[in-house]
C-alpha cells in the first residue's frame, strides 16, 4: 500500500513538472513537502505503539505463566480476587510438557483452578499473590 501511494504521488509530482516548465522548481519543492509528509506519516504507524513495552510500574499490568510439567493437556482458569461478577476469569488451555502465559494481568490476588481439558476434573485449587514487575511462573508437576 506505502509503495503504491507514494508511486502515485511521485507520477502525479513529475507529469505537473512536464506540465509546466516555467514553475519546476515549485512543483518539485511541493510534491517533495507532500512526499516527506506522506513518509512521516507511514513511520508513525499505529503499528509502532505496539511494538512499545507496556512500562509495569506505570501501566500496572505483568504476566502471569504456568508451566504443565504433565503429558495431560490442563486447563487453568484464574479469576481475580476483587473482581466484579460480571468479569469473565482468564482460561488457559496448556498442552503437556508446555508453558502457557498470560501477559495483560493485574497484579494482585488471583483464584485459581487446574483441570483436566476432557473431564473437567479439578486436580488443584488455590491462590497465587501476582506481583508487579516481576515473572510469575506457577508449575505444575504430576502427583
């Protein structure tokens, strides 16, 4: 799409310079004002902010990981502690011998529930403490 655009203006830069020979020099100066403009344009792409880290002391999010040490595909569900009852729990679904994170977490106390995937059998129940700025890693091992 950038390359397409900026094909376009240059095509439409250099046929007004054609055009008219007496004012060259305008043409040239303006179609490059809108060329460099168009490029600045690109480079401050929202895809840009994305790349940006997510600062966790002032955006107040961290991860949260639980590693499956089992060959049993689980399901982990994580609800926070003060949460509303309106809020959907956090669900991660991880294969055996496989790490599975979360990365937009709140810190702060969570419930947790480990289950089998097939039969929804609860294996363990608890708390976790999620503290900010630092890796959280939970792992489960086989009884």
């Amino acid at each position: 799409m950038r390359f397409f655009l900026i094909t376009i203006l240059s095509f439409f830069c250099l046929d007004k310079v054609s055009s008219q020979s007496e004012s060259n020099q305008s043409y040239i100066s303006e179609g490059g004002k809108v060329l460099i403009e168009l490029i600045k344009t690109f480079k401050s792409s929202p895809d840009d902010t994305r790349k940006k880290k997510i600062d966790c002391t002032t955006g107040n999010l961290t991860s949260l990981c639980f590693e499956n040490l089992t060959p049993e595909v689980l399901k982990v569900k994580l609800t926070y502690e003060r949460s509303r009852k309106n809020e959907t729990p956090i669900i991660l679904v991880i294969p055996g011998k496989a790490r599975e994170c979360s990365f937009s977490v709140r810190p702060g106390i969570y419930r947790y529930e480990v289950l089998k995937k097939d039969t929804h059998e609860i294996l363990r129940k608890g708390e976790v403490f999620v503290n900010a700025c630092e890796e959280n890693l939970n792992i489960i091992r086989q009884r």
